[in-house]
C-alpha cells in the first residue's frame, strides 16, 4: 500500500511527499500552521507558513521567525503537492489546510467554528477524501446559543452592574474570545477597559489591519470610579490575582464552552458562566465533517473516542488519532479540572450518548 499522503508523527502530522509538517509540536524545517494558538503555533520551526492575518500576532508571539503568509483560497506548491488555506472561522486568521497530491485530497481543520461570530472569517466546507478534524465540544450536551442571544445576555449583565455601581469583569482568552466579546458589546452602555496583554494583542491584530472597537488600556493611572462605569476584558491568568481585586466590587463573568458543564462557574468563582466557544459544538462538528463528503475523518483532539464512536454508529468512517493539540491554551486549566473533580457530567454524557 502506498504511503499516505499525510501521517500521524511524533512530531505532527507529516506530508512526506511535499516534505513540510502541519502543526508540528516539535521543530521541523517546513511548518504550515492552521492558527496562531499556542497548542498549534510553535516555536523552533525553521520556515513558517500561515494566513496573512496571523502575521502580526505570531510574530508577537513568537518572535522572530522566518515566515511567510499567504491569503485563504492561494496556493503554494512543495515538492508537488499543492497546500490552499480556507477559513476555519476560529479566530481572526485560523486557516484550515487542504493538500492535494495527484488527485488525492486531505484537509487539516485545525480548530474550528461553523457559527459566524462577525469577526473571523467564517468557516468554508471542503470537499475531501480524508479530513482531519477536532472534536474539542463533541457531546451531544455541547449545544451553542446563537450569538446574538448570547449577546443579549452579556450586554444585560453589564447595564445591570453599571446601574448597582459594581465593576464589571469579563474573562476570555486573550487571541479570539476577547476581540469577539468586544465587537459584540453595546458601546452605548459605556467604554471597553483591557489587561494588557489583551491590548498587546488588539495592537498586533491592529497591526495586521483588523478594525476593533475602540478599547483602553488599564494602567496605574486609571481611575477607579470611571473604569467601574465601563466593561473590564480579562485573560483567565488574571483571576484571583491582585490586579482584578483592585477592581472590588465588581461583578466576574467568565466566557467559555465548559460553562456547559456543571460546577465550571463555581469552580471559577464566577459570577455568571457564559457558555462561549470558538469551537464547533456537537450538532456543528457533524454537519462540518459530513458537508466535507469525506471517505474517512481522523479525530485529533476533545472527545476522540466517544465521538468517533457516535461517527461510526451514523455511517461515517472515523478514527482517533494522537496529537497534542488541545487545551485551548489559557483555557485548558478548565478542561483538566473538569475532568479530574466533575464526575457527574461524564456519567450523563455517558447516558446521553447511549441513546
Ligand atoms: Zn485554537
Ligand atoms: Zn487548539
């Protein structure tokens, strides 16, 4: 059997043909790279290829390194094999990856979303034989609100604190999550205050030409009384810490899809959990693989094993494979404190994927 066209490595996942790794954990010569998250986004490569609008953060992010960037729908050849980038609808610049060879096809999702969040480009089926996807959300209980309403909630949270004079606190991750709660806020309610290094990635992404809302950075000189009147943007590293107490009182909302989960909200000791995620939820996930009409689907990271179950009970023909993607950076404190002390949900999604 001839080799395929690409393979499941120690290092990522390989195109032997064309020579280069997609989202490689460890350093390689050639690295196409889906998005500018940490779990997918090294450092130590010696070429990177990415979308243009993960110029500015991974070179942020990572410094200095030999990159080069391309538009979604552009192909690039290596060796032969042709690599074009489609919007993933992850983040700002996440890019899935579709790599041909003599008429075989195969795509790398990377992370992904199939909702328009009104600031990424929104995701585009492939057509493919093989398709390697996430499955970060992939239980039937991970099942999103549309955005708007999610928004409606926010926005009321928020005018609500104003009028009892409390802070208001809202975390997210600092490449995503942050740059699509500021768009979606009601800027008549009153100004967007930012951690650092929240605003060091607007400014890359600025950089890069991306319009946001306006936001100000907290610094030492910041008044208390007027940030209070205003929305403060958190990363999760900064809960608990001296920095937000400064902020007391404030009401803490908290923006991730494993608010979905039982006890993630007081585990957090937030105020208000938002179930928020840039990643595709169940019903999401199995539209995105089916569109694809692939003949087979690989599942790299969440869920693998009940979830390729499910697949392969509706007819598709999936499989589990290793990779170390997952744990969406900041937010993957959650996921594995989840998992260690929440017994309850599993024992329902268990019941819930039995039937
Ligand atoms: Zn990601
Ligand atoms: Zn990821």
């Amino acid at each position: 059997m001839a080799t395929p066209l690409l393979q499941f490595t120690d290092r990522g996942i390989y195109c032997e043909q064309g020579r280069f790794y997609i989202d490689p954990w460890k350093p390689v010569d050639d690295a196409v790279i889906t998005h500018a998250h940490a779990d997918h986004a090294y450092f130590g490569h010696k070429n990177y290829l990415a979308h243009h609008l993960s110029r500015e953060v991974m070179l942020y992010r990572l410094g200095d390194i030999n990159l080069r960037t391309i538009e979604y729908g552009e192909t690039v050849t290596k060796h032969g094999v042709k690599i074009t980038l489609y919007p993933a609808g992850h983040v700002i610049g996440s890019a899935q990856i579709r790599v041909e060879y003599k008429g075989q096809v195969w795509v790398v999702s990377g992370d992904y979303k199939t909702e328009d969040d009104g600031i990424s480009t929104p995701f585009e089926p492939v057509k493919c034989h093989h398709f390697i996807s996430e499955c970060t959300f992939g239980m039937p209980i991970y099942n999103w609100k549309p955005q708007a309403d999610l928004f409606v909630d926010v926005n009321n949270w928020w005018a609500n604190n104003v009028q009892n004079g409390v802070a208001t606190v809202i975390v997210g991750y600092s490449l995503g999550k942050a740059q699509r709660i500021l768009q979606n806020l009601d800027l008549s309610i009153g100004k967007v205050y930012t951690h650092g290094v929240i605003e060091n990635t607007n400014e890359a992404l600025r950089r890069n030409g991306i319009i946001l809302n306006p936001t100000e950075r907290i610094t030492i000189d910041s008044k208390k009384e007027e940030v209070r009147k205003g929305i403060i943007l958190a990363p999760p590293s900064a809960v608990g810490t001296p920095w937000m107490r400064k902020f007391q009182p404030y009401s803490f909302g908290y923006c991730s899809g494993w608010m979905a989960l039982r006890g993630a909200k007081r585990r957090r000791a937030a105020d208000r959990g938002f179930i928020m995620s840039d990643h595709a939820d169940f019903p999401g996930l199995v539209s995105a693989i089916d569109a694809t009409g692939c003949e087979c689907v690989y599942l790299t990271h969440g869920y693998t094993a009940s979830f390729s179950r499910y697949l392969s009970e509706i007819g598709f023909n999936a499989r589990e494979v290793h990779t170390l993607y997952g744990g969406e950076e900041e937010d993957a404190s959650i996921t594995e404190g989840e998992e260690k002390d929440e017994t309850a949900p599993s024992g329902d999604i268990k019941k819930e994927l039995a039937v």
